[in-house]
C-alpha cells in the first residue's frame, strides 16, 4: 500500500477585537487570532499537512492572501477544497494527529468538538483526528499571549 506522510506549521498574531477561530469553532476570549482569512491556526497547519502528504505546495498557493476572495473566510472552506484535490489524487486519510501551542485560555473543554467538526469536514470517523494542546509555559510569543501557532501531521493512503 503506498503512504505518504505530510506536515504543517503555521503562527498567528494574536490581538484584542478579533475572534479566536480554532479548529472551526470560536473559542471565548478577550483576544483572537489575526489574519486574511478568519486565521483558523489549526485548520491552517491541517491543509499544508494534506498538501504537503502530496507535494502540492502550501496554502498560500493554493488560497493566496492577495487575493480578495479568501477575505475573512471561513478555514472551514480551505479544508473543504483541500480535501476535494487530496481525494481528486486518490488518496484517503489514515489518521491525522496536531498539536495547538497557545497560553491562555485551555482548549481541552473545547477539543471533541473541534474534533468532530474536522472528521465531518473530511468524512472520516473521529478516531482518525488527533488533537492536543499545549502551554509554552510562559516563554516565547506563545508564552507572552502575542501568538498562537500549530503543528499537524497526517498520514494518507492510496486507494485501491
Ligand atoms: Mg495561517
């Protein structure tokens, strides 16, 4: 069976009037993630996994932020249509697994949902979509609250 492995990381700013998009739901917070789109870090870092599992660039090829178009749009679009060339290359999703880095505030009460949101995007059972979440213990942008940033791997398969 032939696999490929992907990765993405991605970093966002994080500022006062902005909603906190994460994993396709917003998270309550006084501070939220700034960006072109709706700056969705892990939906972000799930798309340039996909890509990259393929060698079809990044999200930035595919969806530039020049283009006034992926204004303020929904990640859960990006995903869709990364999922859609992902599936155009005969390719399914073994499982895929990511790590939030944020200080504040916990996303542990916010995780199955995220979860189920993704596997429902990408049509696969929940048990495939890993998320975790961690700290900085205070060091660095993370640590000091001025960002947030992501890492996802996946592992696809050929089909048939
Ligand atoms: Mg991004």
């Amino acid at each position: 069976m032939s696999m490929r492995i992907g990765y993405g990381y991605d970093v966002h700013q994080l500022a006062e009037g902005e909603d906190l998009v994460i994993g396709g739901l917003t998270v309550p917070h006084e501070k939220g993630s700034v960006g072109h789109s709706d700056a969705d870090v892990l939906l972000h870092v799930i798309c340039d996994a996909l890509l990259g599992a393929l060698a079809l660039g990044d999200i930035g090829t595919h969806f530039p932020d020049t283009d006034p178009t992926y204004k303020g749009i929904d990640s859960k679009i990006l995903l869709r249509d990364t999922w859609k060339l992902v599936q155009a290359e005969g390719y399914a999703l073994a499982n895929l697994d990511s790590t939030v880095c944020l200080q504040r505030p916990k996303l542990k009460p916010h995780i199955p949902a995220m979860r189920e949101c993704i596997a429902g995007i990408l049509g696969v059972d929940i048990s495939r979509i890993g998320i975790k979440a961690t700290t900085t213990e205070k060091l660095g942008f993370v640590g000091l609250e001025q960002g947030i940033s992501a890492h996802a791997v996946v592992l696809l398969e050929a089909q048939a």
